[in-house]
C-alpha cells in the first residue's frame, strides 16, 4: 500500500441517493495495457508484476483499481467516480476535495512543507521530497534535477535516478507507441492517482505534448522504507478486460460522497432540487407578515432573517426594491419593542454582532425548537454563535452541536445557500473535505442565484486549490505544449 491511500470514499457504505445526472457523451478513445514491475531498489530483484489497463478520453480516463473497483476521472466535471466490487452505486468526489484531501495530508505531516525530514514512527524517517510524491503536492519546485535523454528525460534527487520518462524511439523498452493529445491530458490527470509522482516531474510532463509510453520511478514510504522500483511499459494490447466506464451503467445509483454522514441533508437537497416550489421573496414576506399579525414577531424576525440566507443580505436601499421583508424590517421592529421574545432575541443578534458569542448563544439558542424558516435561521445562528465562541463554547454548551444545528438547518429549508456553506465548513474543519464538496455543489445546483451568498466563496477556495494543488485538478480540453 502507498503511503498516503488513495480512495477510502470506495469503502463507505452510504444510504443510497439517486441523481438524475447523465454521463457525458462517450469521445473518442484510446485503450492502455501497461505492463508493471516491481523491483527492490537496493538488489534490483523483481519482486512482482501485474497488469493495469486504462482507457483515456478526452477530457476523461477509467481504470481499475487493484482492490478492483471500477474509477472514472472526469476533468470536465470536476470529478471522480468510484464503483465498488460487485455494487451498483457509483460514488461522486469532487476533485477539489480530492485536492484538499492531498493537502491537508501534506501540511499537517510537513507542517507547512518546514519539516525537511517526516518522522513515521516505527516505519522510519522519510526526506520530504517522499511524502510530495505521495500527495501531489510540494511547497517549492526544484528538488528534482531534470535531465532531457535520447528518448525523454529522468529526474534525480540527491544523485540518484528517481524517475525516467520514454516517449519511444530508437532504443526505447516500449512496445506500443506514446499517447498523442489529447489523450496525454487525460492520462497525465489520471497519474498521480495510480503512482506517488513529485509535482516537479508531473510538471515536466505536462509541458509535452505526449504521455510516455514508458516510465519508472522509486519510491520510499513506510510500506517501502528500503525503496521500491516501479517499471511500467504500455503494450500493443486494444482489448481491455474487464470493461471499464464510462458510460456509467443506465441502472447505477449515483451518491454524493459523504453520503454516509449527510443522508437526510442529501434527501432533503434531492427533494429541493427536483422541486419547482421554492419560495420566493414575496413567500418570506407573506409569512414574516402573518407571524406579526399572530403576534409573534420573534418568529417574524427570524423569517426576515432566514429570507437573508436565502438571498443575501437586504440592499442598502430596500424601500422600493423586490426585498420586501428587509423594506418592513423597520416597522417590525417598531411593532416588536415591546414583545420579550422579540427583544431577547434582538439583543442576541446584537450581542452576535459585538462579537460577545457567549451572549448571543444564551438569547438566541431558546428559538431553536421552532420549526421552519424560523427554526432554521434559529439553528444557524446559533451554530454561528457557538463556532465563534470556539472550543471554549462547545465545552460550555455540550448540549449544542453546532454542525447538528446546520444539517437541521438546511433539512428545515434545502434553498438556502448559506446554509450548505456553513455546514460544508464545519466538515472542511473535522478533516472531511469529500462531503464538504458535496454541499458545496449541491448548494451551487439550487435555483438560487449564490452570488450574494457565502457559498460564493466556494468559487475562491476553488480557485486556491487549483494554485496549491494542481495536479488534481486538470484543465478540461487542456492541450499540454511541447
């Protein structure tokens, strides 16, 4: 096993939830058969061989893993399907999570890429250059020393030959010939996901306009701490057994990744979008209206404030504009000053505001019971009030869980964008960033335009991953240049 394993999501065993996504249409494709070796680096001693067959497309590669789960890479979407042994769900990571995944792993075990050498316990020390090739990911270019040859090119670290790249010609060990683009695209994103390569290899790759036909790099991990050799060779084989994706299987069940954890916020999503009732300005309005009308204007404020989860905050000139629960906010205000529940509440949104979370969760908490628009703003307030408050307010108030608060949130109202960036935060900080993604994309598939949102950010941390960790993330239609 590699150091850093790749795939757990394969082994979750999550409550189905079907999509009604479609796979993309089928482009042209190329088939691979690639012979691999395994050698000892210190004897050079074959100590196994197997086969890896892979399908490249545009913009896309399938394979199958060694456990012999069926893998679809997708550079368009932005995502990686994953179809257990003998099972029909087929689940869907979005490569950013996988990217973040890979992150996280280096930056806590490098502790931001300072550590020159990781310690592994009992499994040994490793120089870091190692752990980079296992996640894909490296604070710095230059530790390779790349070296062009008759046929392609190798890469040393410390004077010794990590990495050789073929790309055929006279003298080459290959049997078939190299990838020509747009297939090299595909087959470069797939790499890293079937061998630990170091960014500074996979970056001399993508600037050739083929993918070798043969390569071979060493690795050093805890499961390998004397090294191993890995050859592999394409051969001249088309036929590939057994059939891998795409097309994903008309009868497969797509789930989120994650869906473990988030089952009832997924159907509760599902339903959200596949329906075409989700409430407009003027609902929030008539409901903020009836609740004052009942006398309630605690559950009116909280309905006026959900209506700002939904569709961002109320314009600066609200009177006149579409925004008619921020247009009244003024009059229910006036309306409320005398009602206790309405004060309290207003004091916790103040205190909330004057960043004093140990208050706001104290006067805002008690109106978490309602169901609703109200109850849902309710829950994120608090839930916000408690992440501010920090560890500090978890220990004080362990009778609230802030991430319970926000699924319960976003089950009482699945079209409010902020709901699913606040809850997918709360996994981005547990260390799960595969259901995290999975909010993420379902609250950005909502009718809702998310520009005014929270979730909106997530357009900018996706960016960021793209910087950090690129070779998770391929360009869809990308080209490499020779």
């Amino acid at each position: 096993m590699r150091l850093i394993a790749f795939a757990a999501c394969l082994f979750l065993l999550p409550t189905a939830w079907a999509q009604s996504e479609t796979a993309p249409a089928i482009p042209d494709e190329v088939p691979a058969v690639w012979q691999v070796e395994i050698s000892s680096v210190s004897t050079n001693t074959v100590r196994g061989e197997r086969t890896r067959s892979v399908r490249y497309g545009q913009d896309w590669a399938s394979w199958v893993t060694e456990q012999g789960a069926q893998m679809w890479l997708d550079a368009g979407d932005r995502a990686l399907f994953a179809q257990a042994p003998n099972q029909t769900d087929i689940i869907k990571t979005s490569l950013y999570a996988e990217a973040r995944r890979h992150l996280d792993i280096y930056v806590a075990l490098s502790e931001g890429g300072r550590r020159e050498v990781i310690n592994f316990g009992s499994a040994g020390t490793f120089d870091r250059v190692w752990l980079e090739a296992a996640t894909g990911v490296a604070s710095q270019s230059g530790s390779m020393a790349l070296t062009e040859t008759a046929n392609g090119f190798m890469a040393l670290y410390n004077d010794e030959l990590v990495f050789t790249a073929d790309y055929g010609g006279e003298d080459s060990a290959c049997e078939a010939p190299a990838l020509d683009a747009p297939h090299s695209a595909s087959a470069l994103a797939w790499l890293p996901y079937v061998a630990p390569i170091h960014p500074d290899i996979l970056a001399r790759l993508s600037r050739s306009a083929q993918f070798p036909c043969a390569f071979s790099f060493i690795v050093y991990s805890p499961d390998s701490p004397a090294g191993r050799l890995e050859r592999w060779t394409r051969v001249d084989e088309t036929e590939i057994d057994p059939p891998l994706l795409p097309p994903l299987p008309e009868d497969a069940t797509m789930i989120y990744a994650g869906a473990d954890r988030l089952s009832r916020v997924l159907d509760a999503a599902q339903e959200a979008l596949s329906s075409e009732a989700e409430p407009s300005v003027q609902d929030f309005f008539d409901e903020s209206q009836s609740l004052q009308e009942d006398s309630d204007y605690a559950g009116a404020l909280l309905v006026q404030l959900q209506e700002t989860h939904n569709f961002g905050p109320c314009p600066e000139a609200s009177i006149g504009s579409e925004r008619l629960t921020c247009a009244y906010a003024s009059a229910l205000a006036l309306q409320g000053r005398e009602d206790e529940d309405f004060r309290a509440l207003s004091e916790g949104l103040e205190a909330l505001a004057q960043n004093d979370p140990a208050r706001a969760v104290e006067l805002i908490s008690p109106f978490i019971d309602r169901e609703g628009h109200a109850g849902a703003a309710a829950r994120l307030l608090t839930a916000n009030a408690l992440i501010s408050w920090g560890r500090v307010g978890l220990q004080a108030r362990p009778d609230l869980d802030p991430a319970q608060l926000l699924a319960e949130a976003l089950i009482l109202d699945p079209y409010a964008p902020d709901a699913y960036w606040q809850l997918g935060q709360r996994y981005l900080a547990a260390g799960a960033p595969a259901p995290a993604w999975s909010l993420f994309d379902l609250g950005r598939r909502l009718p809702r335009p998310v520009a005014d949102t929270p979730l909106a950010q997530a357009d900018l941390l996706e960016a960021r991953m793209s910087e950090l960790a690129p070779y998770w993330l391929p360009s869809a239609s990308s080209t490499p240049v020779q």
